[in-house]
C-alpha cells in the first residue's frame, strides 16, 4: 500500500515534464500555479465528504483530485512543437478531465512534519515555489485546491503547513520576517499571508528589475561550460514568463540576447539548425518568418533538442568534440581571418556569411551608413534601401544593427535620406579609435580620426565627437631654441599623454641643428606597434608654445629631448616635430577649453568639460589657452590655471605700482564670518529633520532593565510566593539537533533543564509538565515571541494542562526575561567543558546526555550569587539560588548542607528560607539594583536624566527594528498604547502593531508648523469631543466582547481617533473607528 509519502516521491519525479504545461497556462491565466492536473470537480468533494470529517475537520476541508498515472511524462514529451498555444492548451485540459481519478484522503500533521520541500532560492522566485508547496500539500492530504480562492489547508493542518512553509524559505531572511509578521497579525491565515508576500516580493516591478539585471549579467565562457550558461537562461525564461506572460516581442529580444552572448560561429550555426525546423513548404518562405518564435526556449522530454536550449546545447557540444579530434598533442593554429570573440568590430556578413573585420569591409566602399531601430527587425525592409553590400552586427543591448556601404556616396546619402525616420536610426560610420602606443599606463588612448590635421579646436557638441570632428593628431604651435640660443626653429609639438618622455622626431639622427649628446648605452624604446627602436642622442634645448592667436603663453621652458628617428615622418608644415610626454606636458600647466567626447568599441574613453576664463580662481585671469589637448595624469590645483609669462607679469607689476602711487588705498575684507543665527537655524533643522534623527539614533539605557509588567505577580510580591511561581522559559540549542527547555526562576535564579526530543508544542508542553510535577509552581510563564510560544492554540493548552497564564516579552528586548538569556550562556560554557570528551560524528545518547544536563543545572543551581550573609547557625555562607528556593544547599556527597557539621543544631526549611529571602530582599537585592543603575549611568553619560521621555499616544517615535546586517537599524512608527512603564505598544506605517521596550524607543522631534498628519480645527469632524461606547474584543485569557466608554480628545487625518476612558485606570488610547463597533451616547 502507497503512502502520501511515496505520492510526493511520484509527483516529484513527474513535476519536470510538464513545465511546458504550466507555462502555457500561466500565459493565458496569468497565474503559475493554475495547474491543469490540480483542477478537480466539485462531485469528488461531495463524495467524499465523511472521509475528511473523520479526521476532526469541521470546516468542510475536504477534496478529490485527479490522479496523475506513471506515462504522464512521456505524454507531454509527444507534444509536437508545430502546435501553437490553443491547440496545446486544449490538448492539456482534455487529458487532466479524461483521466482516472483516485482518493485523497487528510493526512495527520506529524506526516507534513515529515515532509522534504526544496528551499527556496531567491524572494523573486516566491511565486513558483508557493506553486510547488501548495501542490505538494495537496498530494500528501494536507489540504485542497478551492476554485477562486486557491490553496486552503485543512484546520487539523494549519499551523503544520505554516510551520513547513517557513522552513521551507530557508535562506531567504526577509522573506522568513515577513511571514512571521503577517501570521502573527492574520491569524495563520493561508490566503492572507501568500497575497501578503507575493505583494511584497512577487510584484511585476521587482521581477522584472531582477529580470533585467540577469539578462545584463549573462555571459558565454566557453563551449565546456555551457550547461551553466544554459541554466541561467532557463532561469531568466521563467522570470521572462511572469513578468511579460508570453509576450512575443519580448521573446524576440530575450532569445536575441541570448543569441548574443555566443560566438559567431556557434550562433550562425544555430540559427541554421533553429531555421531548419521551422515549417514551411519552401526554404525561401523561412527567411520571412520569425525564427526566434519557431520553437520553445526550453522542453525536457525526447523532444528536448527541439528547443532553442537543446539546439544550444548540441551546437556547443558539437564544436567540444571537434575541437577533441585532433589529441592534446597537437597544437591548434588560429586561422589569423577568424575574429576573436572580443573584438566589437568583427561582423557577420549577411551574402557570404565570411567573418572580416568591420574596419576592413567598410574601405571596399566610399561611404558607410549604420540602420538601427525597428525597421532592421525585418531583412526586406532593409534590403529594400539599395544598398550595394549589407552587414550584420548586435549592439550591446542585443538588438540587431546593419551597416550600409555605398560605391557612390551621394547616392548613398540620397537613398538614406529617403528611407523612414520612425523605423531606423541612421549615423555615418567611421573607424573605430584605437590607443597609439604600448606604454604602461592606464591613459593610453590618443584621439584619432582620418584627415583632420588642420582643425585646432574641439566640437562644441559631444555627439559630434562620435563621428570624424575629433582632430587626428594634438598638435601645439610653437618655436625650438639651442641651449645657446643661436638656432630657432619653428615646431609642431604632437601630444601623447601615453608616452612617458618627450621625443625630439627626426627623420635622420644624424643631421640636427643642435648640439646633441650622444649616449653611453642605446636606449631601447617600445612603440605602439609593439616594434622596438634604439635612441642614440639627446638634445637639451628651449621650447616656445604659442596659443591660437599667436601669442607666446610658454617661454623659454628647458627640455632635454631623446631623439627618435623615424622614416615615415609629417612635418605637418613645420621645420621639426617634437612629441611631447607626460611629464613635459605636467610642467607646461595649460588649461583645457572646449567640450568633447570619444568612444572606442563603445565606450566612452575621453570626456572634457567646456572651461571659462569665470571658472579660473584667480583675481587677474591673463588668458585662457585656446588650444587641444589630451587627458594629462596631474593633480588638479595645477590645471586650473596658466602662468604669466614674463613680459605680462612685468606688465601687471606695473599697473599695480601706478595705482599705489596715484594716491590708492588698500579696502578692508573680511577673511571669516561669524553667522550665529544661521549656525543656530542649521542646528536646529538638524535637530528636526527626519533622515538626521534616523541617522543618528543610538539606543541608551534611560531607565533600568525591567522584566516586564506582570501586574499583582510583581518582583515586589514575588517573596511570598514559593518558588517556580513566575518562570522564564525558553528553548536553545547544545549543538547539532539537540534541543533544550530550561526553566528559571524569576525570583531565585534557579533553573531547571529539559531534555526536548523535538522543539514543538507537543514536546514543550509535556516538558513543562515533567518540571511542574518535579518543582511545583508554574502559575505565570513569561516567554519571548518565538512562533510555537505566540499560537493561542499553545496558551490554551498551557492554561488546561498546567493551569498557568502566558505573557510575552517585548519585541528584540531579552533583558525582560531576567536571567534566563545569562543561564544559557554560563551553562552553554559548563556544558563546553563537561563535553570535551565526546568527540567525533557519533552522538551521545540520550541517557548519558541528560546525566551531563543534570550535573550542569546542579552546578548554576549552587553558585554564589552574591556576598555572604549570616545563616541561622551564625556563620557566613554563600547566597545560592538553591538556598533562595529552598533554604538550604544541596549536597552531591554524603554531607547535608551546610549543617553538616552542625547535627545538634535544630534544622527548620521554612524559618531558613524566611531568614535568607528577608535578608537578601533587604539588603543585596538593593545593592544589586544600586550596582546596575551605577552601570547604566555610565552608558548613558551626562545627558541620561534629559533622555527620560513620558511617551503619549500619538507621538510619533523611532523603534529598533534591524531587518538586515547593513540596513537601517531603525523604522518610523507611532505610539499606539501605553501598557505599562517600560513597555509600549507602537503601530508601524504598514498598521502592525507590536510591543516594544522603552529601551528600543526614541523620541522623533519635527516642527508642528509642518505637521501633516494632524487636521486644521475646522476640519474636525462633529464626533469630536463626543462621548461614544465602544464594543471590542479584548484579549485576555479568551477573546470577550466587552464594552467601554470614552471621550474623543483628538482626530488625525489618516481615520484614526484618541480617546480617554472613563476608566481612569486605563490610558489614552488611538483607535480605528472604522473597526471598531461603537455609537455615540
């Protein structure tokens, strides 16, 4: 007989073959878990309804769904690919409504306990896996599919299903908070939590943005890899399909990118195969047709190969094989025409399919026009320009781009100035840039273009840059003079930040007008062409740089200059040509002007900003030189500004002694301003502002710890209960799966610790019992808000098994649980030392473990706690929490106590355990409380008594609230409820509301002025200083509708109310009125 176990092994191995299914109907229906094996009729849950009402389900919980046989599988496989959508879909419905059905019967809750989920991957794929939960859920009877609602769990079932969907989630953090949070608000509501994350982490915004970001990401290493890089594309598929649901222009980009990533020859000979399937009666018809849409992206079964993922798959492994034949001996020759993957110029030819360089196609014709947009979508329409030869490429976003060459270039221009503007794009390409030498440097780009040496300004507009407006060379006007001054010679001076030194050009070294050095050695020079050349002589000389206007701006500057011959050398009209270096170029600090942009491959290389003579902060602005130049590697103080030269600095000298003898006089200035009122206004915006407070929030210890607010069962009145009265519970883990209940003591200290077989109700709660029976009490459990402590499934058994009431700490605030939190880390390090001797991968057993927990609990049950005090016997002796809880110490040997050695001395627990608690009450509980009051002083510093803040309703404040590890640490919330003097309730922006200590709230100080959330008087509504009553539910030991009067003392603008009870033992409270049952007295 199958078990519900060995159905969920079935579906799992069955659930592959039909994800194409579930993707057709995710594109009609819009929805990924719409099924078509989980519809069912509503006559199998009428037949079937006494069978699930044996199981305790009184909420007609019951379903029948159809059965899915062993060769469903390969009936998805036989699906043919020339079949559309429709056909598909109708195939797929006929088949879920012809097969046999069977019986489902409601699974028991240990069975969903036992049930394996796959975690979670990423919050985006939220969708899909609430998909396979849900109908994994189904399989094993844990609950059914409702037609128009979904997924609903049976009620026996409920916080079983919750409890393995959260841990399903696995790594998902975020995700796991805000299902904790919904569930506490919602009841464990099925439907209200999977809206609430899908809203969250489903919507179309945040798939698509993740949908973008991994296609951007996708990236081809090599034909040995390729199954990751088909992975990832069968990842982006399903994103592709719930973000646009099928859209066919969308699937056109996607398989585009994707064809994109590949090499050239690897996508040319997939397409082929792609096309090759497509139908059709002649082959001329399949270069009209869509070949992107011709078959799936993805199909697993025997039609796998006919998807675009298998037609990938076997062209990679194809050229793997190929490249296998000739052995790893040989060594494979690179064809030197076969473009590498890197280069961007490399293109396809569309007539001969030969891969050439870009660059070297475009110099068969006179002029070169580049198509893009949405006209090169269809090969007609560009074929229909007239072109007399065509090229194909892909731009970086995948989208297809044709190069146009012309033999007549004014019949080119004429045709492209004809062609439609809304469906292409058009640009004059030109070649690309490339670097002009090999230096090692990270600057290694010079501007060129053909045929520009004359132009000695750059473009006013940055796109002209992208086309040949960019000068080919940087060259500098100027003069050279002999160290000697006797030869002056004019010069073009050729920029080249990529060169380090400066070169003297020449196209015989031995015939210069100067005095030259010869060298020792021969400098070796490597140039951009990877070539080598040997500098013989250096010559020091002058330089002269003269601006546009044929003014000197640089004079006399000394050089010395490695001569450099070259044969091939442009004098460009000049007498000598100089190349100037880097380091020339950072000691002639000229300032740039002009505006300009280069691109190589596609990306911005060089970028200049247009400079003024305003923007040069300088009281006398001589002049700005007009003259080209490349990106410099030096500092920017000094290529501000330019020099003067001699002759002017002398000139400003001048008019500045002539106006002091004229008789003119210094005016005063100010060097600094003292503002103290806009000091005073910045601080005060500072102190008000909304992002500063969040910024500089910093929790400090205002108050001292508390344990919570317990009302009768005080600290104050806990002496005269016995022990174990009010406890602490909680469970930790001693490492691997092995769980432990401690139970402590809030006035004694003392604890005790359980063994759990596993951390759920049923294992706590017997716990619990083992220890009530063992030391009584147990009438006032204080527990954090852990997910199986905060069901009220779980205080209602509290409260009938052991007859004890349930209260819960504050949010993220342990320190209200007393020493509980202190005793897990002191006995985690007792238990640390009492283990070392079990080593390896086999665990204790349980008998030996609880041994070693029992000898652990007795040592922190006999540690002193604090100083000594004076026994019954007269002599000093430690204060034990076991003495606290007893009246005396227990003894692990032969001795009782310490009245071992005391037999005739009369022995009385009651009177003991009086005398101890009395003195430690009076005496070191204060110096206890004094000493921790004295530590939070110094936490808080000199400010802690302005820090202490009586919180309203109303108040807007900042809670802690940390979600993530670099995130915010605090939200914006308001004060909803004031439940005690430690403790508030606080509503969040989204309208949970939640418990927080005094401790992780601060106050949020804003200007009235700029209030937004309060009304104007006359706004008020007339319920205003109304007296109303009100009927709620408050929450006690169960939910009673009782009634309660009030005064409505304010109205906000978002609906609420505040009202102050007749009751004065009750605060000021904020209320929604829309949910609420009241009428007005």
């Amino acid at each position: 007989m199958r078990t519900p176990l060995d159905l969920v092994a079935e579906r799992m191995l069955n659930r592959r073959a039909i994800t194409e299914a579930e993707s057709s109907f995710s594109a009609r229906h819009g929805r990924r878990d719409a099924l078509p094996m989980l519809t069912h009729d509503q006559q199998y849950a009428d037949d079937n309804r006494g069978e699930d009402d044996a199981y305790g389900d009184d909420d007609d919980d019951s379903s029948v769904f159809p059965g899915i046989d062993d060769g469903d599988a390969e009936e998805f496989d036989d699906l043919s690919p020339g079949l559309d959508d429709t056909v598909r879909e109708k195939r797929l419905r006929a088949e879920a409504t012809t097969r046999p059905s069977r019986i489902i019967r409601a699974c028991r809750p240990i069975e969903v306990s036992k049930l394996t989920v796959p975690e979670l991957v990423a919050s985006y794929r939220l969708k899909s896996h609430y998909s396979m939960v849900e109908g994994l859920m189904v399989e094993i009877g844990a609950g059914r599919m409702v037609s128009n609602v979904g997924y609903k769990p049976y009620q026996s079932t409920t916080i079983s299903c919750y409890n393995k969907l959260v841990q399903s989630f696995g790594d998902c953090v975020e995700v796991v908070d805000a299902a904790s949070e919904i569930a506490e608000s919602s009841g464990y509501r099925w439907q209200t939590i999977r809206q609430e994350l899908l809203a969250q982490f489903a919507q179309r915004d945040v798939l698509k943005t993740n949908y973008d970001g991994k296609l951007s990401k996708l990236r081809f290493e090599s034909v040995q890899s390729v199954d990751s890089f088909l992975r990832h594309c069968s990842t982006i598929y399903h994103l592709y399909m719930d973000v646009y649901k099928g859209d066919s222009s969308e699937r056109r980009r996607l398989v585009d990118k994707i064809m994109g990533r590949l090499p050239g020859d690897i996508r040319v000979k997939a397409i082929d195969k792609i096309k090759s399937y497509m139908s059709g009666p002649d082959e001329s018809g399949s270069e009209t047709q869509d070949w992107e849409l011709a078959l799936p992206l993805e199909r697993v079964g025997r039609s796998a190969n006919r998807s675009i993922v298998g037609v990938i798959r076997q062209t990679c492994r194809t050229e793997r094989d190929a490249s296998m034949v000739d052995g790893p001996e040989q060594v494979v020759q690179r064809d030197p025409n076969r473009p590498p993957s890197s280069r961007p110029d490399w293109i396809r030819q569309i007539d001969d399919r030969n891969s050439v360089p870009l660059a070297d196609w475009a110099k068969k014709y006179a002029r070169v026009w580049g198509l893009s947009g949405k006209g090169c979508r269809s090969v007609e329409k560009v074929q229909a320009i007239g072109a007399d030869g065509l090229s194909k490429a892909t731009s970086r976003r995948g989208n297809p781009i044709f190069f146009a060459g012309f033999t007549n270039a004014t019949s080119g221009d004429d045709r492209v100035a004809n062609i439609d503007s809304a469906l292409f794009r058009t640009w004059v390409y030109t070649e690309p840039l490339r670097a002009t030498t090999s230096a090692q440097s990270s600057d290694r780009v010079r501007l060129v273009t053909k045929d520009r040496q004359a132009l000695h300004v750059w473009p006013d507009e940055p796109s002209r840059a992208v086309t040949s407006a960019i000068p080919s060379e940087v060259i500098l006007k100027g003069y050279i003079s002999s160290i000697d001054l006797k030869a002056k010679l004019t010069a073009n001076f050729l920029v080249d930040s990529a060169a380090g030194r400066s070169y003297l050009l020449v196209r015989n070294d031995e015939n210069i007008p100067f005095n030259k050095q010869r060298l020792s050695e021969p400098a070796e020079i490597e140039l951009a062409d990877s070539s080598t050349t040997s500098a013989r002589y250096v010559v020091p000389c002058y330089l002269d740089i003269v601006s546009l206007h044929g003014d000197v701006v640089r004079c006399r500057v000394p050089v010395t200059l490695c001569v450099l011959q070259v044969q091939n050398l442009k004098c460009y009209g000049s007498d000598m040509v100089v190349l100037l270096g880097r380091t020339l170029i950072d000691a002639l600090d000229i300032c740039l002007c002009g505006t300009s942009r280069a691109y190589i491959g596609g990306h911005c290389v060089y970028a200049a900003d247009l400079v003024t003579p305003s923007t040069i902060c300088h009281d006398a602005v001589n002049q700005v030189v007009e003259i080209p130049l490349s990106p410099i590697s030096v500092n920017g103080d000094r290529s501000i500004s330019v020099k003067l030269t001699s002759e002017e600095d002398t000139l400003v000298n001048g008019c500045l002694t002539d106006l002091v003898n004229r008789g003119w006089c210094a005016v005063g200035y100010a060097t600094d301003y003292h503002l103290p009122a806009l000091i005073a206004d910045s601080r005060r915006l500072c102190k008000q502002c909304m992002v500063c407070q969040v910024t500089r929030a910093k929790r400090v210890w205002a108050l001292p710890p508390s344990v919570g607010w317990s009302g009768q069962l005080s600290d104050a009145n806990l002496s005269s209960y016995p022990a174990y009265w009010k406890v602490f519970v909680d469970a930790f883990s001693i490492g691997g799966k092995r769980k432990v209940l401690s139970c402590t003591c809030l006035l004694t200290s003392h604890t005790t610790w359980k063994l759990l077989p596993s951390e759920n109700h049923e294992a706590i709660l017997q716990a619990l019992r083992y220890i009530q029976l063992l030391r009584g009490g147990l009438r006032l459990i204080v527990l954090d808000r852990a997910q199986y402590f905060t069901t009220s499934r779980f205080s209602e058994k509290c409260r009938q098994l052991l007859g004890a009431r349930v209260e819960y700490l504050s949010t993220r605030s342990p320190w209200e649980g007393g020493r509980g939190e202190k005793l897990h880390h002191l006995g985690a390090r007792r238990l640390r030392a009492l283990l070392r001797h079990a080593t390896g991968d086999v665990s204790c057993q349980d008998s030996y473990l609880e041994m070693i927990i029992m000898q652990c609990m007795s040592m922190l049950n006999l540690r002193p706690i604090t100083k000594f005090c004076y026994g019954l016997d007269g002599r000093a002796t430690p204060v034990t929490p076991d003495q606290l809880a007893y009246g005396y110490s227990r003894a692990t040997d032969s001795s009782f106590g310490h009245l071992s050695n005391a037999g005739d001395v009369h022995f009385n627990p009651g009177r003991s355990i009086n005398a101890i608690r009395s003195n430690f009450f009076t005496l070191h509980w204060r110096l206890l409380k004094e000493a921790t009051l004295k530590n939070i002083r110094s936490k808080t510093g000199k400010k802690a008594k302005n820090q202490l803040v009586d919180y309203i309703v109303g108040q807007p404040v900042i809670v802690y609230f940390p979600s993530k590890k670099l995130a915010q640490p605090f939200r914006l919330c308001h004060i909803w409820s004031i439940c005690g003097d430690h403790t508030y309730d606080v509503v969040h922006p989204g309208g949970r509301v939640t418990r927080e200590n005094a401790y992780n709230i601060l106050p949020l100080e804003y200007s009235h002025l700029y209030d937004a959330v309060d009304k104007d008087h006359h706004q008020l509504s007339p319920v205003d200083e109304a007296r109303i009553m009100i009927k709620t539910r408050i929450k006690k030991n169960d939910y009673k509708l009782m009634k309660y009067s009030g005064t409505v003392i304010r109205e906000w603008k978002s609906g609420h109310v505040s009202i102050r009870w007749d009751d004065p033992d009750y605060p000021d409270e904020k209320i929604d009125l829309d949910k609420e049952k009241f009428y007005v007295v």
